[in-house]
C-alpha cells in the first residue's frame, strides 16, 4: 500500500496553476524591462546621431565663412538650410564684436528642419577680417 502511495505522489507532483501564474507574470515584466532599455537606447542613438550630424553642419559653416569672410561681414545674421546625410538642416549664425577690433565671434546654431524649436548644436567660432582688409 505504501508503494502505490508513493507511485502517486511521483506522478501527481509537478507545477500548479498558481506558480505557473507567478512564473509567466516574472516573466512578462523582465521582458517588458529589457524591452523597454531596447527602446531607450535606440532613442539615445538616434539623438547622438543628429546632434553628431548638427555638429558638422556647424563646422562646415565655419569653414565656409572662413573661406569666404564676406558672406557673413556685411550682414552680421545670417540663416539658412544646409542638406547634409540626405537631410535638411536649418542653421543662424551671429557675428559679434569682441574686444579685440580684429577679431569677431562666430556663433552658429543648428536645428534639425523636422523640429526648428530644438536646437542640436551650437558652435562657437573667432573669424578676422583684417586679412581681407590688406588684399
């Protein structure tokens, strides 16, 4: 009698719906979690990458007024859009007067054309004039 018992118990154990339950319920969280991580660092990714790309719309604006002073002496604001990585940037650039007479501050500000109000990146520049001056 007590080995028939015991035959039973060995095929009867096994999970119980509740446990099952509580397994599944562990599970879908820990999911939900790793899947939310997923999400946030694509996120980050795609901004890192606009801003990266915002940065060298900046410095080829640089370069530009660098290599033609003129644009930007005469008016002192400038904007425009610049294409870059098959998309389109919108970029201001601001002259100051610093100190130093020859010498002005460059500033340029990159938004993505999708979202005008975020700004991605801002460089700041020093650009001379006297060199154009003495041509």
């Amino acid at each position: 009698m007590q080995n028939f018992r015991d035959q039973v118990r060995k095929k009867t154990t096994g999970f119980t719906l509740v446990e099952i339950l509580v397994a599944l319920a562990i599970l879908s969280i820990s999911l939900s979690s790793v899947l939310y991580v997923i999400n946030q660092n694509t996120n980050n990714l795609i901004y890192l990458k606009n801003k990266t790309f915002a940065h060298w719309v900046a410095m080829n604006k640089v370069a530009e007024f660098r290599v033609y002073p003129v644009l930007i002496q005469n008016s002192r604001r400038l904007s425009g859009r610049y294409t870059l990585a098959q998309r389109e940037w919108e970029w201001t650039a601001h002259l100051i007067h610093t100190e130093d007479k020859e010498l002005d501050k460059l500033n340029i500000d990159v938004y993505s054309a999708e979202d005008s109000e975020m700004k991605l990146a801002t460089l700041t520049s020093f650009i001379t004039f006297s060199l154009l001056d003495k041509k």
